[in-house]
C-alpha cells in the first residue's frame, strides 16, 4: 500500500483562500527574481500546488500580475481610508497619511517596482483612488477650518502626484532619513492645503 502525502497545506482550500496563497506566493517569486525572470513553476512551487490548479484561478502569468496589481492598489487604499477616516485633526491625519502611503511603498518597493516599473504600466489607478479619497478628506477639512482651499480636488492631485513624483528617488536613493523626507512632505503638503496648524 502506497505511503499517503502529507502536503504542508490542505489539499481542499476555500477557493479565495487558495487565491490569497497563489497571490502571496507570486508577490515573493516577482520581488525576488522580477517579472521576467518569473515563471509559473516558481508561483506554484511556492504555493505548494499543482501547475492545473494555477490555471483554475488564473489564465496566465499576465492575468496573476493584473491581479497582483489590483491587490496592491487595494491594500494601499484600504490603509489611507483607515488613516483619514481614523482619529486625530485634520492636520494630523494628513501627515499621517503621507507617512502611511511612503511606509506602505517602502516597505515593498521591490514589489511595486516589479509592478509599475517592470511592466512598463504606471500604478494610475491608484493614483486616481487616492485622489478621490485625499478630494472628500480635503473638502470635509476645509468645511471644518482645517483647511483653507478653494480647490480641493486640484489640491488633492497636487498633494498625491507631487508625493509619487518625490517618493521613488527617497526610497531608492536614501539620501534623506525617513523623518527629514516626513518632514519635508508634511510641511509641504499642509502650505498646499493652507492647514490650520495653530
């Protein structure tokens, strides 16, 4: 009688369950190696799967690194909702939020080089949602006094695009510590918004 297998995971996963494993797996192989050098053996040899269950979720290497984009668009989104939807001034919560989305960047910039960069697609939809959110976070600030802008969904773009256009060559570079780029981006980011700092 054959030895039965004992699988570091289950064989039978809840199908979203799997999804979030094969997606783990790919994040760690494109970080690693690149979107290049990254292959569909070395996502499911991580996801300690077969190659067929790969193609029950997704069609192709393409499709899983669509995915993996959307997926890093929505963490980075659901912790700048948290962020300005949390406690503290206006004024705190903005400089809380520049602080959140460069960790949230740094602490994965081989990732997000491998998928902004690497594939030659810039990371707008992401772009696009948190300026939405930054807009509504601005306008409600500025009915509270916090903010002093006529403009708050320019002033958004302003805020969003200018911190994306700084970040990169902070994060790659380290020519600045953490708290003086923070430092630089707060100050900047409250005289854009003319905050209410007193």
């Amino acid at each position: 009688m054959a030895e039965s297998m004992s699988p570091a995971r289950p064989r039978t996963q809840p199908p979203e369950v799997r999804r979030e494993q094969i997606l783990d797996s790919a994040a760690q192989v494109l970080a690693a190696k690149g979107l290049t050098a990254m292959t569909v053996a070395d996502v499911v040899a991580g996801a300690g799967i077969a190659k067929g269950t790969f193609y029950l979720y997704f069609n192709s290497k393409e499709e899983l690194v669509a995915a993996l984009r959307a997926r890093y668009t929505d963490s980075l989104i659901t912790r700048a909702e948290a962020v300005l939807t949390g406690p503290g001034t206006h004024v705190e919560r903005l400089d809380e939020l520049l602080a959140a989305i460069t960790d949230f960047h740094g602490s994965q910039i081989h990732l997000h080089h491998a998928l902004f960069h690497d594939t030659g697609l810039p990371d707008d939809q992401s772009l696009r949602r948190l300026t939405r959110l930054l807009a509504t976070f601005i306008s409600d600030g500025t009915a509270a006094g916090a903010f002093h802008t006529v403009a708050p969904e320019f002033a958004a773009a302003f805020v969003v695009h200018g911190l994306h256009g700084v970040l990169p060559p902070f994060l790659h570079q380290r020519a600045q510590t953490r708290a003086q780029f923070l430092a630089a981006a707060t100050a900047t980011a409250r005289q854009a918004l003319g905050a209410d700092v007193t």
